[in-house]
C-alpha cells in the first residue's frame, strides 16, 4: 500500500511539474521578447514632436533625440530591425495595449496614475517644470505666471498637463493637441508661456534667441522618465530593465545624454 501512495505522488508530482514547465513554456513564447527576436522587428511608439528626445527633423524627416538614438541601440541588441510608430501623449496606454507598438520610448514620465494601465522601467532621466517663455513677456519671474489673463499652454496627456491644472489657480491652462504644439503657441503669441520639462526648456531657448526659461524656487513635479511597456509581461519588463541597467554603465546613457544636452539630468 504504502508502495502505491509512493508511486501515485511521484506521478502526481510529475504531472504537476509538466504544467509547471508547460506554464513557462507558454509565457517565454507569449512575450514581446520572443515575438520580437523571432519576427527580428521590433516596433516602437514615439512622440515625433519632442525637442531632445524624439522630434523629427523637418529637413531630413528623421526621429532625432536621445530616445531615438537609444531606440536604434535596443533594435540592436534584439537584431532586430527599427520601426517606429508615431505615438503621443495623449494615445501611448492605448496604442500599447492595443499592440501598435511593443514598447513606448520618448521620455514618458512615470506615474503612478499611468502605472495602473502600463508598466514602466527602470528610470532612465529625472527631471521637473520648466516654464518658457518670450524675453520680451509680462512673465519675468515665476510669481508672474499665476495671473488672470495669462494663457499657460501644456501638452495634451502630459503628466505636466495633469499638474498645472491643479496648480494654477488664476492662470489658464491650454491644452495642445498633435499635430499643434506649445511651442509653435508661443512663437505665434496665442499664449504666454509654455509649460515643459528640461529637454525642452533648453531646447527652446537654444534654437529661439527670443525664449528663455523660467525655474520656481523649488522643484515641481520630480518625474522620472522610463520606457513603457504593456502591462503583465514580466519577461519583456525584466529584458528593458536590463537594457538601461547596461546603457547606464557601459556609458551609452550618458555618452546620448550629453550628444542631446541632457547629461545633467541623468538617472543615476
């Protein structure tokens, strides 16, 4: 008898480890990672409006910015070949759960409110709230932007959008949707500053001669920027984990970073 239980447990252990590694099996061939090492493409959302980060080129019509360097080189490690899929602000959650794309990298701040319908990596810059505006503006100093009759434009879906809005108090917050940005707003005067982060800022008042930036006396709104990926695909997070893990120390974060003027805000 007791021969017969031994053998009835061993077979019923055996069974349940077969569905145990069945149960992993699946879940290796149900990733991204699988599907995109066999399909040897590997497709990315991006913003193509984001100074530093993903912005195309109007004279070349190519993705220039960190995350567009940054896509090139995860393409790489996956031998993979680049497709990029326009995105936004306003559409990446969906755009991702509805499979357009296998990861979002374009400086996606990482919150809790979007962490309950994507999942976000490792943090790979950290930045805060710019304001930018025109040398020649009524807005000199921060305390000058909370004002009746101030026009304050923000990105439609921005992280930046969801906090101005409950921080101003006086000031109107305008939302700008693609293909429209702020930053074409505030060229044509339509408002009084725009609302942005550290790519941006210097950005702008790179390229303007006319802008410049304005920082509050404290930090707002500390976010770190991470790649976004669907949710319950752990094997896929774990992958992009490791993949800014890597770029951290081998240098290519930091060797992008500086290419883009984004050095100082590097996740550490």
């Amino acid at each position: 008898m007791g021969v017969m239980r031994l053998l009835g447990a061993l077979a019923l252990a055996g069974t349940f480890g077969l569905m145990a590694a069945t149960g992993v099996d699946a879940q290796q061939t149900q990733s991204r990672l699988f599907e995109v090492t066999k399909s040897k493409k590997l497709r990315v959302c991006q913003f193509p409006l984001y100074y530093s980060i993903s912005f195309r080129n109007p004279k070349t019509g190519k993705i220039e910015g960190i995350d567009a360097d940054l896509a090139e080189e995860l393409a790489k490690e996956l031998d993979a070949k680049l497709e990029i899929v326009e995105s936004s602000f306003g559409s990446f959650i969906a755009d991702l759960q509805s499979g357009k794309c296998e990861i979002g990298m374009f400086g996606v701040g990482a919150t809790l409110k979007r962490a309950q319908a994507v999942e976000f990596s490792h943090p790979y810059l950290i930045t805060n709230i710019y304001a930018v505006t025109r040398k020649d503006s009524k807005i000199k100093k921060w305390e000058d932007m909370d004002q009746k009759g101030v026009k304050a434009a923000v990105s439609l879906g921005s992280y930046i959008e969801t906090f101005m809005k409950g921080y101003l108090k006086n000031a109107e917050v305008v939302s700008v949707a693609p293909p429209n940005t702020r930053e074409a707003e505030l060229v044509a005067q339509r408002v009084d500053v725009i609302m942005t982060d550290f790519p941006t800022a210097i950005k702008v008042t790179d390229e303007f001669d006319w802008a410049t930036y304005i920082l509050p006396a404290e930090k707002l709104a500390i976010t770190p920027y991470a790649y976004v990926v669907p949710p319950g695909d752990q094997i896929w997070l774990n992958y992009i984990d490791l993949f800014v893990d890597t770029i951290k120390l081998d240098g290519r974060l930091l060797k992008y970073a500086k290419k883009h003027k984004l050095d100082p805000i590097v996740a550490p």
